[in-house]
C-alpha cells in the first residue's frame, strides 16, 4: 500500500484521485489565467497611463485642448464685436457721435479688442475707455473731434484689410495717425490705433 493514497487511515479510489488531480489542474488555470490578466493589466496600465510617453500624450492633449479653448473664447469674442461701420469712414463717423454726446463706453466700444493673451486686458479695451475717459476729464475730448473731423483717407489696403487716416496740420505735416482694421468674423471695422 502506498502511503500518499492513504488519508485518515483510509485509502483513495483512482476516482478519487482523478477528481482531485481534475480540481488541482482547475485551480492551476485559474491562478495561471489570473495571473495573465494580472500582468497584462499593468502592462497595459504602464504603457496606458505611468510611462513617460503616456504622461507626454496626456500632456500634449490637455495643451490643445487649452488651445482650442482660447481658440473658441476668440472667435466668440469676435463674432460677438459688433460695433462700427460697414465702411472705416462710417466707424470713424460713429465714434465721433459717441465722443459729441459724451458717451465714453459707447466710443470705446468701436476701437479693436486686445488680441494679445499676455494682456491682462486681453479680449477687452479697458486701455482704450479708461484713456478715453482720462481725456474727458483733462477737458481734452473737443479736441479730438475737432481733429477727427479733418482726417484725410490715405490708403486702404483690401488684401490686408486695413484702412489708414491721418490728420495734417496747415503746413501738411501729419499730426495723428487712424488705422481702422476690418473684423472678419461680425463685418464691422474697428479703430486698431489712435
């Protein structure tokens, strides 16, 4: 008698023996399996997420969506930038309306926005209103009509989409400098300098 097929004193059938052969295989593929998966999983959990090339594409795509963010909050922005003329000369003419009747926020309203994102004024003209309004106070708004009324058309260029005006003295020596730059995406002009 072999002592391996002896348990508590009793002997196993080869039936017996073939089941817990059978169990013992069962459990070896599933541990084996288990283990597969396991492995498989953090491969796939290294090369999905921890590695550096999977930290550099997590990077990359939370850039360009940063990107496309600011890309939309502009074109909104423009889109949205509905005051000034179909013409520079009807934006210039809008805007001396708004100087003659005082209405600083209004007159603002038909320069540029800030384009720039590393202005902290950046989709805004708060420069624009605020030396609008430092004009108004030093008593110097009259002025700038006055000046608004004489300027002269010097050039236009269609391809670049600009218009450039320019206010001479008697002599013809040039006092001021406009450029009026065409927005796009609402159809207006805008006053880009003054």
């Amino acid at each position: 008698m072999n002592e391996g097929n002896v348990q508590n004193g009793q002997q196993e059938s080869p039936t017996q023996n073939a089941v817990a052969s059978s169990k013992k295989k069962v459990w070896f593929v599933v541990i084996a399996v288990a283990a597969v998966i396991l492995v498989l999983a953090c491969i796939f959990a290294w090369f999905g997420y921890f590695s550096q090339e999977a930290r550099e594409d997590r990077e990359l795509q939370a850039k360009a969506n940063r990107a496309q963010a600011a890309l939309d909050e502009f074109e909104e922005a423009m889109r949205n930038d509905t005051y000034g003329g179909a013409t520079p000369e009807e934006t210039l003419q809008l805007f001396i309306a708004a100087l003659e009747a005082g209405d600083i926020e209004l007159a603002s309203k038909y320069f540029a926005l800030e384009d720039n994102m590393n202005d902290p004024d950046y989709l805004t003209r708060r420069k624009w209103e605020e030396g609008l309004r430092s004009t108004q106070q030093e008593g110097k708004i009259q002025i700038i009509i006055s000046d608004l009324k004489e300027v002269r058309l010097e050039s236009v260029n269609n391809f670049m989409e600009t218009a450039w005006f320019s206010v001479r003295d008697v002599n013809g020596e040039m006092q001021h400098e406009i450029l009026l730059g065409f927005n796009k995406s609402s159809g207006v002009w805008k006053i880009e300098s003054l």
